[in-house]
C-alpha cells in the first residue's frame, strides 16, 4: 500500500535536534511533517542516550552517597540491586519524556510518519513503514538522521557479551568484569554507572588522558579520584578481541597493556559515534555527503541544495543534544524568512561521571593552538566551605581569561555537580564579562557557585593564600 502527502517543511529524524526544529517550524505558522523510523520521539538522547544514562547516573550517586556518610557513622549496608526495578525506573523516566514529545507534536499539528526514509529527490522523500510507503513531497527538508556508535572490524559484535552504549543502557546484568574501551564522556559515564552497580571496571584509552578534550590539570583532579574505582589503562589500545564460551578475551598493546589476553565477562565499545549521513539516498537529492557520512552546511544549516537543511549529529562536532536543538530552531527560522545564523560562542561539554567535568569555551590547549594570549585562575574546593562540609573537596573551578582585557574566554569545573555550576560561565562568556564583573558580583554563601567568584578574585589577586 502506498499513499503520498505533501507538506512545506519535512524534518527526517525525531532526536532533539529534529523534534526542536519542527517545533519551531509549526509554531512559526508551517505546514510540518516529521519522519521517524523508532516509535517514539526524541532519537537517541531521550531513549538510549542524555536521559537513561543519567537516571542511571543518578542511582549510581546515591549508592556512592551512601558509602561516603559511612564514614561518619551512618550506614546503610550493601545495596541491593533489583535490575527489572532499575530498568522500568529508567524505562518511565524514557516514558515521561518521550510521551510528553508525543503530546507537543499533536498538540501543534507535527504529523509523524513512522518509517526509514530515504530521498527520492530534491522535493521527495519515500518512507517505509509497517503500513507500506508513504511518499512525503515537500518545498523544504531538515536532515535531523543523528549518528550510530563506531563498530570496529576486528570486534565480534554480533556476540551479546560486547555491547555499544544502547546495550550498556539495557541493564540486562552486572558483568562480574567489563572493559570499557575508550575513555570518552560516554564509556566514562557508563563505567561509573556499572561500578556502582558491582562491576569491576576497566578502562583502556589510546591518548595519554581520559576525555582527551578537555585540559589535562582539569582530568588530572578526575582521574585522582576515579582510579581509586577504575583500572586506568591510559596510552594503550585493543589489538584483539576474541568471543570464547567463559568470557571474552582482549589483547592489548601499549604502556598498560597486560602481557596475556584478558578475560572479561563484557566489553563496551565507547570509542565515539558516526553520522547516518550514508543511509538516506541524499544523492538522488544531490546533497553532498562527505566520506565519513557527515553532511555540511552553511551558518543557516543549509546544505548545498537550497531548499534542504542539516542539524545535530550529522553536521559535525561537537555532537551534542543542546548543539541539535539550536541548529533546529535557526534552520526552521531560516526556511520561514527569518535572517538567523548559528553562531554561538560557546558550546558545554559535560561528563556527568563522579566528580563532574564540565568545560565551556576554550581550553588552554586550544588557546595556545589558537595564539591567543591568556592567563588562568583557579579555585580549588579544598578551600570551599560548602564543598568540604559536603564531601565534595575533591574539585577545581578554572577560568581562563583573555590577556589583555581579563574577558572571559573559556572556564572549566570539575567537581560534584560541576555541569550544573558551569551555566554561569558560558553566560560570562557570551556576555563579554571580565574578572571584575564576576569578582564583583556577590555569589551566595555557602554554595559551591561562589567559586566562581573566588577564582575571579584569585585572578584579580585579591585572594591569595589557597591551600
Ligand atoms: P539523534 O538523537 O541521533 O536522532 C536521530 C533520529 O533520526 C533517530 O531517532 C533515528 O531513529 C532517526 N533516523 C535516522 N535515520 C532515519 C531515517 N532514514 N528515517 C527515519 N528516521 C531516521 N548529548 C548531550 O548533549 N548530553 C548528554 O548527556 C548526552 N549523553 C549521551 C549519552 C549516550 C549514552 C549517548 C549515546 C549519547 C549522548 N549524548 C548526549 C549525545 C546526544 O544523544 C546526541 O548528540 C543527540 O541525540 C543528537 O541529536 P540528533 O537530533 O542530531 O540525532
């Protein structure tokens, strides 16, 4: 059964970047049709992404909660897990978030057609679902396909002990040993859910530090921490991998690596993520695809063909859910006559691991990469009322300043809730403040934001007797 509809804005993909730009389609007055070829809205951050891993995230903190006021003589005793629970807690978070993008859809008349869709032409789009094709005609597409975890050809992936990032979140069991291969925000994020859980973790990372984007004294108060849980494998790599009947064994090769193959009851690949740009025919619209799979676009998101958009994922990095959902909106105000661009300054990066790293503008690494001249300032919260008398000392707030006019130009917080605290900095940044403007502005007490205050007078040089 076929059947064809026509509409002037068409959006391929229901992650965040694609539901915010249909949203914003709608809202603006046109005629808007999603695509999506999952149930549910909401792509892989809302289900096997940001928000399952974060509500995993969450238990995990409050059985490490509990072990830390242990120490000060309250004791809960060993948690005991019942997975099936834990699964449909994280299931009705997914639930909660998903169906209420069901509602906003209807609720502004964003017909969703489910089914894989693939370009027909410049004006044409052929989606196969369960009920047959349903061809969508359209004066403008938004290309919002996300991306896919890298697989490796030497991995036997097929086998149900080697698990991507989804498999990880499915919480079918607490491996007795799992390997986390790559020690990026993602596979980071699911290690400490599953050492919280019980698991034995190891990490192994080719590049001398984990979450290689950030700056080395920010992962350096991280990496303190985590390897009292973790087994850090740093400046190693996996050679081999081999799928026998009593675990999987991994050969390694590089500083840390094992001299025998390593057995393992799992293995999550977390060695990043690759565009859907290939998968959805954008020749036959005469949309360029580069070799990797991603699709470029201009400021306004518009890819070489005048009438078609790109957003999220598939544009490039940094691949981000917030990063989506602005691209969404400008391209959905571009298609309706608006004169927007997406420029922002600044984009934050957060691995919501135990202590939070979280970053925003540039690095050091990137100024210097840049010649830009700067100078930093830290805050560490062992001098932090509110940080030592929760637990919490473990941590650093950085800013880095502009040389020349002591503007704000990057800022980093590691440290419990750092990805929370940061919101000030990007605000900073954008604003164009300088070290006085935040010196001067009178941060609560006892709160661990002061500390961002504290670094601006550290850089102003009115604090300076830190631990
Ligand atoms: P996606 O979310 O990938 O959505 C694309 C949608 O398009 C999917 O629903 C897919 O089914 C659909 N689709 C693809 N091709 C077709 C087709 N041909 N026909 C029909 N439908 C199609 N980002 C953050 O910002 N914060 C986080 O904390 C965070 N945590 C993460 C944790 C994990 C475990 C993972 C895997 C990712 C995480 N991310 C996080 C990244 C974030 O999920 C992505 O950046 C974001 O989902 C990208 O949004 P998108 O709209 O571009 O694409």
């Amino acid at each position: 059964m076929s059947k064809e509809i026509s509409t002037q804005v068409v959006v391929l993909g229901a992650g965040p970047a694609g539901y915010s730009a249909a949203f914003r389609a709608a809202d603006l007055g046109l005629d808007t049709v999603i695509i999506e070829r999952f149930d549910t809205l909401g792509g892989v951050c809302l289900n096997v992404g940001c928000i399952p891993s974060k509500a995993l995230l969450h238990v995990a903190k409050v059985i490490e909660e509990a072990k830390t006021v242990a120490a000060h003589g309250v004791t809960f005793g060993e948690p005991q897990i019942d997975l099936d629970k834990l699964r449909s807690y994280k299931e009705k978070v997914i639930g909660q978030l998903t169906g209420g993008l069901g509602g906003m859809s209807k609720m502004r008349k964003v017909d969703v057609v489910n089914g894989f869709g693939k370009f027909t032409g410049p004006n044409s789009i052929a989606v196969e679902g369960k009920d047959g094709t349903t061809i969508v005609n359209f004066e403008h597409a938004i290309i919002a396909a996300g991306s896919r975890p890298i697989q490796l050809p030497f991995i036997p992936h097929e086998d149900p002990r080697i698990w991507d990032s989804t498999d990880a979140l499915e919480l079918k069991e607490v491996p007795g040993k799992l390997l986390v291969m790559g020690g990026g925000i993602i596979g980071l994020e699911m290690g400490t859910v599953y050492s919280s859980l019980g698991s034995e973790i190891d990490v192994v990372e080719m590049f001398d530090q984990v979450i290689p984007a950030a700056d080395k004294d920010v992962v350096r108060i991280f990496t303190k921490k985590i390897k009292k849980k973790f087994n850090l494998m740093l400046e190693t790599k996996v050679t081999a991998v081999e799928a026998k009947d009593d675990g999987i064994y991994v050969t390694m090769e590089g500083k840390k690596a094992p001299a025998e193959p390593v057995r393992y009851d799992a293995v999550l690949v977390a060695i990043g993520r690759t565009p859907n740009g290939k998968s959805l025919d954008a020749e036959k619209a005469g949309i360029k695809v580069d070799e990797r799979g991603f699709i470029n676009v201009d400021k306004q998101m518009r890819t070489n063909v005048n009438n078609i958009f790109a957003i999220g994922d598939i544009v490039g990095q940094p691949m981000l859910a917030h990063k989506g959902v602005h691209e969404g909106h400008v391209a959905a105000e571009v298609i309706s006559g608006l004169k927007h661009f997406f420029d922002p300054k600044v984009i934050p990066s957060i691995a919501y691991t135990d202590p939070e790293v979280a970053w925003v503008g540039l690095t050091e690494k990137e100024a210097k990469e840049q010649g830009i001249a700067y100078e930093t300032a830290t805050f560490p919260w062992a001098a932090s009322g509110r940080a030592i008398a929760s637990d919490a000392s473990d941590g650093m707030t950085k800013l880095i300043f502009d040389k020349e006019t002591h503007r704000v130009i990057g800022g980093a917080i590691v440290g419990v809730n750092g990805g929370e605290l940061l919101g000030e900095i990007g605000l900073a940044i954008e604003m164009g403040c300088d070290a006085e403007d935040l010196a001067l502005t009178i941060h609560a007490h006892p709160t661990l934001h002061e500390s961002v205050g504290l670094a601006a007078e550290v850089y102003e040089g009115s604090i300076t007797d830190l631990p």
